[in-house]
C-alpha cells in the first residue's frame, strides 16, 4: 500500500498497519518501579512477566511499525528484546523511567537488525535495480508502485543514518516527534534537526514522484 508522507511530502511504499495497539505507553511507572524491585530482590519471574504484560502490546506496535509491518520479525526482535532486559535488570538504576529504558533496548534490537541486514546487501554487491521509466509512466500501478519503492529506498540510503531513523519514525510510521525521541533516545530538539534536515533532502530526491495538480505523481 502506497502511502504519502505527511510530514516530509514525499512519497514513500511502507505500509503501515492501521491496526497496530498504540505507542504511547501507559504512564504506571511507579508499578513498574515496583515489578523491577521484585525481580531485583528476588528474581521474581511473575514480576517480570506482569511487567513484560504491562508493555507488550505498545512495544510490539513500535517494532511493527519500525519493520514496515514485518509482523514475524517485530515479534521475534520483541522477545529478543525481553531476555535483553531479563538480562540487564539486576543492573537496573532508575536513571531512566523502566518503559523508556524497554523501548530504548528494543530500538537497540532494531538497529542490530538492520545493521545485518546492511551488512548483507553491500557483502553481496548487488545495486538496486534501476526500473523501467517508460514502463513506470505508461500508467501500470504495479509498475509504478515498484518503481516508487526503489526510489524511496534509494533515497533513504542517501540520507545519514541519524536522519534516516528521524523520518521513518516521524514520517513512515507516523510517530510524533515526542515519541519519536523516546524511542530513538535522543533530544526532542536533535529529532526536529534530522526530521527536517532528512525531509528536505527527500524533497529534492524524490522530486520526479512529487504529485501534480491533478493529484497524480509525476
């Protein structure tokens, strides 16, 4: 599904799932104070798995959303992301709020991620394939979403990495700039910096799919 970025104007192929649970988390921190002490103290499981509960669903969406709406993969990087913090709760010292610190070690899953995958694409060689342009504008939509996403993806690449993870929080999967800097872990001011920074070199990128008056993509 083809979708317009409305932040940047640019357009961009991530689907996004309407029907993700929300990302805003709730706001029990004293209640996951309380769970983190339990599992400390006592390595009480139930504690941690009523504090696993508490989050999953927001943090599932957050991982949706950042994989374009790998449903397998988000979760797998989500359980991936709970034994990260089974593992590092001991060390746990309240210098964060404990549902930013889950979210900030299931970005930290992501990057690892995409790290990877990165890794693979330039070990293998192989460039993007460039699309047909007589094809793209003789009207087929396949043809064109396909030439569409090539762009895009090309276009991302060329951004720095810090403005890459800017808007696609901000831009593909529709995070506000707030959440955007609690999952990213950054400043709200460095979020707007690379969001705009990222959103006006996509301008220029993607200049040929710019919709006309007609509404239509170049």
């Amino acid at each position: 599904m083809v979708l317009r970025c409305s932040c940047c104007g640019a357009w961009s192929a991530t689907r996004l799932d309407r029907g993700l649970t929300p990302v805003t988390p709730r706001d029990d921190a004293a209640q996951d104070l309380a769970w983190v002490q339990q599992v400390q103290r006592h390595g009480d499981r139930t504690a941690f798995a009523q504090l696993i509960r508490h989050h999953q669903g927001p943090l599932r969406a957050l991982l949706r959303r950042l994989c374009g709406g790998q449903v397998a993969l988000a979760d797998e990087l989500a359980q991936e992301a709970c034994l990260r913090a089974w593992q590092a709760l001991p060390g746990f010292r309240g210098d964060a709020q404990v549902r930013t610190w889950l979210y900030r070690l299931a970005y930290n899953e992501f990057l690892q991620h995409r790290r990877r995958a990165e890794s693979q694409l330039v070990a293998a060689s192989e460039p993007l394939p460039e699309h047909d342009e007589a094809t793209a504008s003789a009207g087929a939509p396949l043809a064109r979403s396909v030439a569409m996403s090539l762009d895009v993806q090309k276009a991302l690449m060329q951004l720095s990495p810090a403005e890459r993870d800017a808007v696609v929080c901000c831009c593909m999967a529709e995070f506000s700039h707030s959440e955007a800097a609690e999952v990213l872990g950054w400043p709200l001011g460095t979020v707007k910096t690379h969001v705009l920074r990222g959103r006006a070199k996509l301008q220029t990128l993607l200049a040929a799919w710019a919709p006309t008056p007609s509404g239509d993509a170049t």
